[in-house]
C-alpha cells in the first residue's frame, strides 16, 4: 500500500491549500480515509475522515467549518481542502487508509502516507 500526500507549502494567515494523497495497492473505494497532522512537540491529532463513498465525513472541532475532505475513487485520491488557514494549523499532515468502519483514532488506521508540510505565516 502507497500513499502519498502532497499539497503543502507556506502560506500567509488566512489563505487556502489544497492536500491531494493518491493511493495505491489498496481497495480505495471500499476504504474511509483520514487526514491526520502533527505539530512540532505535540501528538498526532485528527483531522477529519471519509467514509468509503463520501457521503459521510467528520471534522476536529478546530477545524470545522475551514477544511473540507472529499474523494474521488474514480482516481484513488482524497482532499483536503484547507481554508481561512491560521498560524496554529502548522504541522505536518498525513493521510491514512483503514478498512470500512468509522474511527477517529489514529491507532485504527494501519495505512499512512509519508506526510507534507503546511506553513502558516503570522
């Protein structure tokens, strides 16, 4: 199984990113998909999930309402669309692959992607 995120860069407070992660050698289109990030010092925290056909997703508290998942099976990938982006959103981000079945736990997904950074400017 090959993940790999992409998407990342700096940008100022209040502008917009786009995270793209394109999967291979796993069952995208039955699979829930999740972004995931990891700030300087601290754990890897949830980010927001999809589930297998899109038409279920779920957001961290800090970010709902600012960042939107989807996916497209037709091409094995999942977004992350990232708006109204603030200095706090700084971190490496990583997508992650599990079977069917919702989780925001990051121990549940046994797939990951090699991460990209995101640099949000004061």
């Amino acid at each position: 199984v090959q993940l790999q995120a992409s998407g990342g860069g700096l940008v100022q407070t209040g502008g917009s990113l786009r995270l793209s992660c394109a999967a291979s050698g796993v069952t995208f289109s039955s699979a829930t998909t999740g972004w995931f990030r990891q700030a300087p010092g601290k754990e890897r925290e949830f980010v927001a999930a999809i589930n297998w056909n899109g038409g279920c997703t779920y957001y961290a508290d800090s970010i709902r309402g600012r960042f939107t998942i989807s996916r497209d099976n037709a091409k094995n990938t999942v977004y992350l669309q990232m708006n109204s982006l603030k200095p706090e959103d700084t971190a490496v981000y990583y997508c992650a692959v599990k079977g069917s079945g919702w989780s925001v736990n990051r121990d549940r997904y046994p797939y990951w992607g090699q991460g990209t950074q995101v640099t949000v400017s004061s």
